[in-house]
C-alpha cells in the first residue's frame, strides 16, 4: 500500500517520509511512517523502508505529510508476491538447509 501511495501521489520524487493513518472506530488512530529510497540498480526500483511500525496513537500531532489508508486487495497481493519472489531470486542459500528436525532423535526408534 505504502508503495502505491507513493506513485500516485508523486512522493518518490522528494525521496522524502511520510505517514499512512487509518481511523479507528474506538481508540483513535493507526499510523506508520514510511521512507522512500530509489534503487541503485539500473531498473530503479521504488523501495519503501517502514521508519516507525504501525501503532495506535490518540491524536495524530504534527504530521507533515500524512495519506489515508487505502486498501486494494487484488494490487497489494500482486506487490506481496512480486517482493516474496524477488527475494526468493536473491536468495543464494537453499532455506531448507537450516531446518532441524522437531525431534533430535526419532521417538519412534
């Protein structure tokens, strides 16, 4: 979503921060702070850096540049499975590898 709010409101430019609020119905506020980077690779790819994790506040104070949530089930899964195969290309390691077994020793021998 972050990323989404960031295109369509032209903030990569600035490569500046900015804060994603939704209202709450009982207690106030959930807000996070984003950053925006631009890749170094030649595609120059947006990238967002999550700067204070979602949490609830009661009055949002002094927010310079806030946006409203807006969700878009069908885009943010596209963008989740875009990341999680990015990093599954990157990935030089084979993951299962540092698996261990649940039981050290197999309680059926």
């Amino acid at each position: 979503m972050a990323k989404r709010i960031a295109v369509k409101n032209n903030i990569y430019y600035n490569k500046s921060s900015f804060w994603i609020f939704k209202k709450l119905k009982r207690r106030g506020y959930i807000a996070g702070k984003y950053e925006i980077c631009i890749s170094d690779k030649p595609n120059k790819n947006i990238i967002i850096k999550e700067k204070i994790i979602p949490k609830i506040f009661e009055e949002l104070k002094n927010m310079e540049s806030s946006y409203q949530a807006e969700y878009s089930d069908i885009e943010d899964l596209k963008e989740l499975l875009n990341l999680s195969n990015k990093n599954s290309q990157n990935s030089s390691s084979n993951s299962w590898n540092k698996v261990l077994p649940l039981y050290p020793i197999s309680p059926i021998n």
